[in-house]
C-alpha cells in the first residue's frame, strides 16, 4: 500500500472521527435542546409559531419578543424578564423554556401575565392567532403571527 492509498483512506476517517467527536450536545438558543424532555411539559412554558406577511410569505429575521411577569420573595414584588429569538429562513420560531428562565432568576411565573410579539423594521402585527386549544397557558404553546407592511412615512414617525 503506497502512501498516496494511505492518504485517501486516512483522510475521510479522520473527517468522520471529528463528526462523530463534536456532536457530543445539542443546544437551541443557547438552551441545553434535549433537557427539555427530563421536566414535565406542564412545567415548561415554550412558545413556537410562524411569522408570514398578509400575501403568505414567511418572513426570515423577525425578532420574536417575549415578557414575562412573575412574584418575587415574601412580599411577593414583581419581576419581568424578558427576552427574544429570531425566525428561521421558513419564518419559523421557538422561544427557551420562559418558566425556567423565570425560575432561574428566582421569581414565580404567572403564565397569565406572558406577552409575546413581534417585530421586524417596515412591518407592523396585523394579527396574532392563538393555535394552542383549551385553556392550558403551560407546556407548549403555538402562536402565529401576521405582519403587514406599514408605508414609509409611518415607519419614520416610529
């Protein structure tokens, strides 16, 4: 076996070890990805959802923005957090775990008191629709929104 066979077998093992070595955890958002599955989805408050236009385009690059509510301490004083995600090339969102975040900054979630909206540069929210059924507001919740083009001289008033 010569050298020149030597390298064309040694170099798509290497290429396959380093794939194999590096996807070790995954993460979404900076959030550990598959930890999700170790807390009950009644636990969690995550929203996921769409973003299109009135025409039914998805938009890429919309920052999704969430705020939440919660208690604090014995005297039960109120704390926001509040934080974002960008959709996808399909338009296309997931938030992290709100709950956790909340519980991590040591406060006590009111689901009820959760906004999540929209916002992209040109465009305003048209409509938010709920897709999620019931009255749960944990687990996994689905929110669409569709945004509308504003003209220009509403967008320089802004």
């Amino acid at each position: 076996m010569g050298l020149e066979n030597t390298a064309k077998f040694a170099l798509p093992v290497l290429a396959l070890a380093g794939c194999l070595l590096s996807s070790a955890d995954g993460y979404a958002d900076g959030d550990d990805y598959f930890a999700i599955a170790n807390v009950p989805l009644d636990h969690q408050l995550i929203y996921t959802g769409a973003v299109k236009d009135e025409d039914g385009n998805y938009l890429e690059g919309v920052l999704v923005r969430w705020q939440a509510t919660g208690s604090t301490g014995p005297e039960g004083e109120e704390h926001t957090s509040t934080a974002g995600t960008w959709t996808d090339v399909l338009g296309r969102f997931r938030t992290l775990d709100i709950a956790r975040v909340v519980a991590r900054e040591g406060a006590e979630l009111d689901p009820m008191r959760v906004e999540v909206s929209a916002e992209k540069p040109g465009y305003e929210i048209a409509r938010r629709l709920r897709r999620t059924l019931g009255r749960e507001f944990m687990g996994l919740q689905q929110v669409d929104f569709v945004m509308r083009k504003v003209a220009r001289d509403e967008a320089q008033q802004e």
